[in-house]
C-alpha cells in the first residue's frame, strides 16, 4: 500500500513543492487552459514556472511540459496513486529529470528543451481553439518571442517560422513519443528558411 502525503492547504507553490519533494504522481488542472487534467510527476520548480514529467495513459512516461503556475486552477495526488506507481514499476519505467533544467523565463526554458531534444511543442493560448501546439525546432529568441521553424503533422517542414510571443505562451512541451516519431519521420530542415521581415516592419 502506498504511503498518502498529505498536503497542506497553504498555496499552489507549497503543495508542488511538496509534490517535488515527494516523487508521487499528480494531476494538473488549468481550467482556464484547456479542460481536463494533466498527469505527472513534478521534477522542476521555480517562481514562476514547475517542470513536469507527464505519465501517458498507456502508463509510460511521455516526456516534459512546463507549465505556468499561474495557469493552475487545481493540483492534487493522483487519485490512482498506487495504481499508477505499481503499473510503472512493473514496466521499468524510471523516472528521469533533466538535469539543471532552467526555468527562469520562456527563452531559456526553450533554449534548454533543444539541448534535450530535437523538437519542442510551442502551446499557446488561442480565443477560439484554447490551446493550440506549434511544433519545430527555436531558431531565435527575440526580446518579447520565441522563433520556431515549424514541421506539420505529415512531418513536412516549413519553408518559414514563426513568431510566438511570450506573453501568448501557455506550456511548452519536449521529449514526447510523438515528437521522437515526428523527428523520425522529418529528420532535420534540409531546405533553407525563407527571409523573415522584422516584427517592427510588420503590416498591421
């Protein structure tokens, strides 16, 4: 039988703390996000921002989100806890954390998903679609946005990239099955990347 943790009522940044310290699987809801939850383990913290080692359906870990805290609605043990930590027992699924994952801002938490993977997953929040992904790979950070040239879902990339402001970005996602099956598929741009015009000379 698992041993319950409890957590005390005294703020988001208390109870993920204690998530960290703890190892225990947790679920994330961002209500105003996206619905639904959002499975893991906490392996990263900061001010701002928590770093998530996300636990699929198939009870497999399934890479890394970072989510902003200010974006959590509701966090809690897993209410399948033992389920869960026996299913990836038995499956020899280790849980592994980036080392010295950075989590100071946007910029720096894409420049590191790049070191540990070759594809990272932009979601921003959009009005009528909630959260939407961009997938690529960071070609520049700009003072207010992240530069990503970005591969479609038939793995084709783009000739372009594209701007996505850090004020518009909700999560960021590395290290996935489906991004490892993407990059597969794609392998890295061979074409060039079309010129990009300045964001201060953009047509409004």
């Amino acid at each position: 039988m698992s041993t319950v943790v409890p957590f005390r009522s005294t703020g988001v940044r208390v109870i993920l703390r204690e998530a960290l310290e703890a190892r225990i699987p947790m679920r994330f809801a961002r209500e105003k996000v996206q619905p639904g939850w959002i499975h893991g383990y906490v392996v990263g913290l900061s001010r701002d921002f928590c770093l998530i080692a996300e636990v699929g359906d198939a009870m497999r870990f399934d890479g890394y989100v970072v989510l902003t805290i200010a974006d959590l609605s509701q966090i809690e043990e897993d209410p399948s806890r033992e389920f869960v930590e026996k299913a990836l027992a038995i499956r020899d699924e280790a849980l592994t954390i980036p080392k010295d994952f950075p989590l100071d801002n946007w910029a720096v938490i894409a420049e590191a998903a790049m070191r540990f993977a070759p594809l990272l997953s932009v979601n921003v929040l959009e009005d009528d679609d909630g959260e939407v992904s961009y997938i690529g790979q960071l070609v520049n950070v700009e003072s207010d946005a992240l530069v990503v040239r970005e591969v479609d879902p038939n793995a084709h990339w783009h000739a372009d990239a594209g701007d996505y402001g850090f004020d518009e970005i909700c999560s960021i996602g590395f290290g996935t099955g489906y991004l490892e099956a993407l990059w597969l598929v794609a392998g890295p741009p061979s074409g060039p990347m079309n010129p990009r015009v300045p964001l201060s000379d953009s047509v409004h």
